[in-house]
C-alpha cells in the first residue's frame, strides 16, 4: 500500500480519537473519516488476493474440465455402428454380462469395466460385435460408449493438474489442457468402446498421484501423503489390470521411488529407521496394494466368466474342467492312462489343439502321399486315439486280459479310431517346415512298420510312473528317426482344411509345440474318477492365464490388407488409422494427431534436449545464475525431466517388440509430449521476457506467446474436427473435398 494511503488511515485514527472527547466535527470530516477506516488493512488485502487467486484456479480448472467434457460428448453416438476395435471389446463386454469365457491378449480389467457400464446402463449382452460397420440397431451402447468418453475426459484435468504441481504456472498447465483437448487422436480414442481410455485414465491417474505424494515430502506420514501414496498405487493396479503397457507407468513410479529413499537414506537428520519407515510405506502401498488389487481383479474374472465359451481351445485340459458346458466339467474319467484307452491328445502351445487325423492324403509332391496328420482346435471325433502296444495287436480291452498302465519311457503306438492307421514318421520332409519330418498316418487295421513306434515320456519324471489324465505333460519321441512329435503353428492350405502342421522335429530342444496332455479318456476296464479333484488351483490358473497372454502377444501378427505401422512413424503423425468408413458414401472417422500438435510436440522434445543439456552443462559448472533463471532452469530440469522420463518409457520400448504394433499404441507417451510441451514453452517465454529490460514488455512476451499458442492449436482442431467428429462427401484426394487441402502428407488416408 503507497505511504500517502498510509498516512492517511493514521490521521484519520487521530481525528477519530479526538472527535470522541473534543468537539463534533464536521459531516464532510465524519464522511472522510468513515471512508478512511472503512479501507482495509495490509494483512486483510493480502488474504483477500490469495482467496480470489485461489477462486481464479478453481474456476479455471472447472472451465478445463467442462471443454474436456463437452469435446468428448459431442456427437458420441455417432456413427451408430461398429467402429475399428469395437468389435472386440464390445464383444468381451457382452461375454461379462453372459458370464461366457473368453481369450484376450489383455488382463481383464478393462473389459469387466466395459461390461459392467454395459449391465448397468441397460445393455443385454445379446449383440454380436460381429464385424465393424454393423448397425448397432436397437441394442444400447451408448452406456459402454459413454463410460470411455468419461474416463477419457478425466485426462484433460489430470495433465492440466500434473503439470501444475511440476511447474507451479497456471499458463503451463492451461497450455498443456489445450493441446490434449483439442489433439484430435486423444479425442478419437476417448469415444468409442475401446480399452485405450481406460489404460490412460489409470496412467495418468498415477502420474499425478505420484507428483502430489512427493510435493507432501515435507509432511511425511501425513493423511494427504497417505491418501496420494495409497491412489498411486491403486492407480499402478488399474494400469497393469488394462494392459501390460501398465508395466511403464510402473516403472516410472519405481525409479522416483528408489530415488527418493536413496535421497531419504542421505539425509544424516534422519534415523535409519525413520528411513525403514519410509521403506516399509511404500512397500505396502506401491507393492503390496497394487498386487493384491490386481489378483483381486482376476479373481473376478474367473468367477464371472464361469460358463464354456470360445476361450476355452486356449487353456490346458485341467483350467476346461472348471467351465460349466465343457465336456470335462463334473466329468467323471479313468485317471490313470492304460493300454487300449480311446484318448484325444492336446497340444499344450496356445491355439494349437487336438491332434487329428482324417481320410484325405497328402498332395502329390508333398512328401509320402499317405493319410494327413493336423491338429484342429475343436472337439471332433477324429481327434480319437487308441493307445496300443508296440509289438503285438491283441485288444488290451479283452476281459480277458489284466489292465496294463502306461507308463513313462514305454513304446507304445497311437492308432486313429476312425480310419485304423497308426501315427507315423519317416524322413520325408514336413509339408510346411523345412528340416523337420512329415507326420502321416500310415498301415492298414492297425498293422503297419517300426516307424509307427514312439516311447511316451512325462517331462521330469522319473521311468516307470504312471501317467495321469489332464495332469502330465508328455512328449512323444519317434523311436527311428529320434524326432519329437510337435506342431510348428503353421496354417496349412486348403488341402490341408487349413488346419495346422504336425511335423516331427529333429530338435530335441523342450518347447510347448512338443509338449502334449492327454485329455478325453475313455476306458471301460478303470474305475472312473471325478475331475474336480484335477481342477487346478487358484495360483495355477493365475499362473496360466499369465503364461496365455504373454504368449499370446508375442504370436500377434498383421492380417491379410491390415494397417499397421512402426514406432518411428508414431511422433511424425506419419500414417493415421481408419475408425469407420472407405468411400464417399460412408461415415468416415479416421484417427489421426492434430499436425500442429503432434509437430509442435516433436519440436519441443528437440528443444528441451538442447536447452535441458545447455542448462544442467552450465550449472554442473558452477555458473552464476540470476535467481529467477535458476529457479526457471529447476522447473524446466525437474518437472520436464520427469515428463520427459515417461515419454521414453512409454515409447521406446515399443522398439523392441516382436509384436504388431498399431498407431494408438503411442498416446499415452503422445500424453507426456504435451505436458512437457507445456512446461517447456512456458519456461522458454519466461526466460525471453526475463531478457527484456521493461517489466511490461516482458509480461506482454509471455501473455502473447502463449496465447498464440493456445489459439494455433484451437484453430488447428477447427480445421482438423471432422477426423474425429466424422466426415461425409468427397475424399480428401477429391478437389471438392472439404478436407482436400488438409491432407499434408501422402500417407494420411482420409
């Protein structure tokens, strides 16, 4: 407050003091003095600022979330048909509600949440999700569509509040708000029924839960510090419980961990064990809590999907008899496997099956023409099997005759049921894969050579000990040639009813392709048991379904005329993905970053690494900086180097994936691009105006530099909203195409 207005309230004082003994003063002096008592005090102003600083935030980030909201909702129910990924999660969401078991690369949290949203908002669980393009109808989606939208929206607030707390600049984190509201590609992957959303509510969830724990280190064991300590890990459980893109999140939250106790351990005021304290917290909270919440959720899953389904081909024997509908469920079977049992043989890869055999031969020039040998993923009656010994053809099922066991090391013959040729190999070359022997089926009634011989082994198992049913796992080694009876996976032609390879491999290394089960057991001379007793436990199925997934991601391979694209087009918006629509006539949603997003991203990933490096050089050296340039310099090192960290974690790795991999896989790195673009551009605008004598012309730099950059990107989404909004006419090749002169690169297909 200036001297002059501080004079003034103490003569006013002093005449006050003597009007109340003296004679009255004038109305113009009581006017006056009224008026200068009535002014506030320094302590009340300042109390008042911060309030209506506090109101100004509040309203802002009210205003952030309403945008975040109404871009997500806008024309959600369009188009009113299946669109790109739909089809899968749409579907798993209906498997919930019909309790019906299913096989996703994925854990299952995101799907129970789609069907669950999908329950609650009235959905039956009755539409096919066949293919994309199918007309929704009558059937409610909206509530499964509206879910993601809702999560989707949440991202917006999160980054905004992130980037507030890294940077304490309400223009950083309002920038870093726009260029996630309007990034066309995050508003397209927040409106349909997809598990990408989801995955990004939880990643961001932990970011900024993570970011508020360490701004409460100076309240350690408080109830916030607490409170964020504890949604971060339930946010890591949320994250892994989507996809195993969880793993980074992860990751990131466990090197600020490690960080921050190795700073912990050399802080000399505390006692060690203040510090095993520390330790024991985040034990509990970031390991303990997320594992128990993430078993919990597979749990469920187990527990809902407790009804036969399509899923069932890809899990062991022992998990289908716990299914109710499958044919081993309270299923009562002999448990030992003897000589003369009709058996099926499963193969224990994923998506491999039943070995089976049927009438037709092999094509001319295919190695031996005699019977083919395949494997088949359904039940079918030339799955069946009648184990024999080797060296003589007398029925082992002959009253007659005592019940012999089979047993680990002995040589035995397998004999197909319906046409009575026994399983052979010889040297031949298999059909598909070069170096490995053809599997036929070969003999008339069961006679045929030595190459129809195998010895039975149990992995590590000792000889001599029986083999169970459901529970062993066996190979089968061809006694001539010494090859292990295996399936490469490969889909054979249409001779071979694209049914997949069964070759017998010279490589004697152990893989699941040659490892086998016996699962149908028939044998009227045994004495039945149930197979609930050989249903595995929880742990086992955990374990399983573990092993399923990761070996199911690892197999995913592009289809035949589908998109795909690699990690270094991801940053560029070098290819987009189409949602919906192929020709003028359709409803066209395609998925693409808003260019002058993405672009000013990937710039300003070049110039943090160059300003970043420039900073940390000068202070390593020990230079003089002013204070405002130092604390800057802090922001830009802190808070930008740990939005930086998760853009690589979320982004490299992908490099190293066997796996196909789409363009939405890069939007939760594309996430902290735009917080650190935010931040930096902050900074950089700061630091140009701190070089500017004139206090005035410096604030006038920075409100104009981002306000530009806050209307660049507005102006870009205008022109770029029908990408995700939908788009009807003329493609963009078209010269009448509203869009044709968007199309910037050749590769952009819309």
């Amino acid at each position: 407050m200036p001297p002059a207005a501080g004079g003034g309230l103490a003569g006013s004082e002093l005449r006050a003091r003597r009007g109340r003994c003296g004679p009255p003063a004038t109305g113009a002096a009581s006017r006056d003095v009224a008026a200068k008592a009535a002014a506030p005090s320094p302590q009340r102003s300042a109390v008042s600022s911060q309030r209506l600083e506090a109101a100004g935030r509040w309203a802002l980030l009210a205003l952030v979330t309403l945008l975040s909201f109404a871009t997500r909702f806008h024309r959600l129910e369009e188009p009113r048909h299946i669109c790109w990924d739909e089809t899968h999660f749409g579907k798993m969401g209906s498997y919930y509600i019909n309790r019906t078991f299913f096989f996703d690369v994925h854990p299952p949290l995101g799907k129970m949440l789609i069907g669950l949203a999908g329950y609650l908002s009235g959905y039956d669980g009755t539409f096919l999700f066949q293919k994309p393009g199918d007309k929704y109808e009558h059937h409610s989606y909206m509530g499964m569509r509206g879910f993601c939208a809702f999560l989707g929206s949440w991202l917006i607030p999160f980054a905004y509040l992130t980037v507030l707390d890294l940077s304490k600049s309400l223009p950083a984190a309002l920038l870093t708000a726009a260029l996630l509201t309007f990034d066309t590609g995050c508003l397209t992957l927040s409106q349909y029924i997809l598990l990408d959303p989801i995955l990004m509510f939880f990643i961001m969830a932990a970011m900024l839960s993570m970011v508020k724990y360490n701004s409460c280190a100076d309240r350690p064991f408080s109830a916030p510090w607490w409170f964020w300590l504890s949604l971060t890990g339930i946010s890591l459980a949320g994250a892994l419980g989507v996809k195993f893109v969880g793993l980074f999140i992860i990751l990131q939250v466990g090197l600020n961990t490690i960080s921050d106790l190795w700073h912990l351990l050399g802080d000399l005021s505390l006692s060690l064990v203040t510090v095993g304290k520390h330790l024991t917290a985040r034990i509990l909270c970031l390991i303990v809590l997320p594992l128990a919440l993430y078993t919990a959720t597979f749990a469920v899953h187990f527990m809902v999907l407790s009804k036969s389904g399509p899923g069932d081909g890809f899990f062991s024997s022992a998990f289908q008899s716990r299914l109710s509908g499958n044919n081993l469920h309270n299923a009562s079977i002999p448990e030992h496997l003897a000589y003369g049992s009709v058996i099926t043989v499963k193969n224990l890869r994923m998506a491999i099956g039943y070995l089976h055999s049927h009438r037709h031969l092999y094509p001319e020039g295919i190695g031996a023409r005699q019977q083919q040998v395949t494997t088949y993923l359904h039940k079918d009656y030339n799955n069946l099997w009648i184990i024999k010994k080797h060296n003589t053809n007398s029925d082992p099922l002959d009253p007659s005759f005592p019940v012999e066991f089979v047993r680990h090391g002995d040589i035995i013959r397998l004999e197909h049921k319906e046409t009575s040729r026994n399983l052979h190999s010889h040297y031949h070359e298999a059909p598909l894969t070069r170096k490995h022997y053809q599997v036929t089926g070969y003999g008339i009634n069961g006679t045929g050579d030595s190459n129809d011989f195998w010895r039975i082994e149990v992995v590590n198992r000792k000889f001599g000990n029986r083999i169970k049913v459901l529970r062993s796992r066996i190979r089968f080694i061809h006694l001539v040639t010494g090859c292990v009876l295996g399936s490469s996976g490969k889909v054979l032609p249409k001779w071979g009813w694209e049914q997949l390879e069964v070759t017998c491999t010279p490589y004697l290394k152990e893989t699941l392709n040659s490892i086998w089960n016996v699962e149908d057991h028939i044998n009227p001379k045994l004495p039945n048991i149930s197979l609930d007793v050989l249903q595995p436990s929880f742990p086992e199925i955990l374990l399983e379904s573990h092993m399923v997934m990761i070996r199911g991601n690892n197999g995913l391979k592009p289809k035949d005329n589908e998109f795909t694209s690699k990690p270094w087009h991801w940053p560029i918006n070098y290819q987009g993905l189409r949602f919906s629509g192929i020709n003028d006539t359709d409803f066209r949603v395609y998925l693409l970053g808003n260019p002058v997003v993405w672009w000013l991203n990937l710039l300003s990933i070049a110039l943090y690494l160059l300003s970043g490096s420039i900073l940390a050089i000068a202070m390593q050296r020990g230079a003089q900086l002013p204070a405002e340039v130092k604390g800057l310099s802090q922001v830009l090192l802190r808070g930008g180097g740990q939005v930086l960290l998760g853009w690589m974690l979320h982004y490299f790795p992908f490099f190293l994936m066997g796996r196909i991999l789409y363009f939405h896989h890069y939007f939760p790195a594309m996430l902290f691009s735009s917080m650190l673009t935010g931040i930096l551009w902050d900074t950089l605008l700061r630091l140009c105006a701190w070089a500017v004598a004139s206090p005035r012309l410096a604030r006038g730099i920075h409100v104009v530099g981002v306000l530009s950059l806050l209307l660049g990107t507005a102006y870009s989404f205008y022109l770029f909203h029908p990408l995700a909004y939908g788009m009807v006419g003329p493609l963009a090749q078209d010269p009448e195409s509203p869009m044709a002169g968007l199309r910037w690169l050749e590769s952009w297909d819309f």
